[in-house]
C-alpha cells in the first residue's frame, strides 16, 4: 500500500513536486503524485495543505 493526498472537492493528487497547495500542482495520474510509504509521512507533508485535502491508501 502507499498514500497519497488527495483533494476531496477536485479528486486530484498533490503532485510529487508540489510544496503546498500554494503552488497549485497537481495531478490525476498517480504515477506523478506524491506517494509516501507511511500515513504519518502523507499526514506530515499534509500540514501544507487547507481542509480539502486528506491521505487516501490505494
């Protein structure tokens, strides 16, 4: 399983090279999204994102 953090209104990915939700990256394909190996790894990265965004596990 890996995690990603996913927008809930949009349903799109924070891309891989995105900072925070300031710089607006993102994506629907998941080979170029952020992934992470652990929910606390997805959870910490999330702190740069607003309300809308959750870790998802596929």
């Amino acid at each position: 399983m890996s995690y990603y953090l996913r927008n809930e209104v949009s349903g799109t990915y924070a891309h891989r090279d995105s900072i925070g939700q300031h710089d607006g990256l993102t994506t629907t394909d998941l080979d170029n999204a952020a992934r992470f190996d652990t929910w606390g790894e997805a959870s910490d990265y999330s702190q740069n994102f607003g309300p809308d965004w959750s870790v998802d596990e596929i």
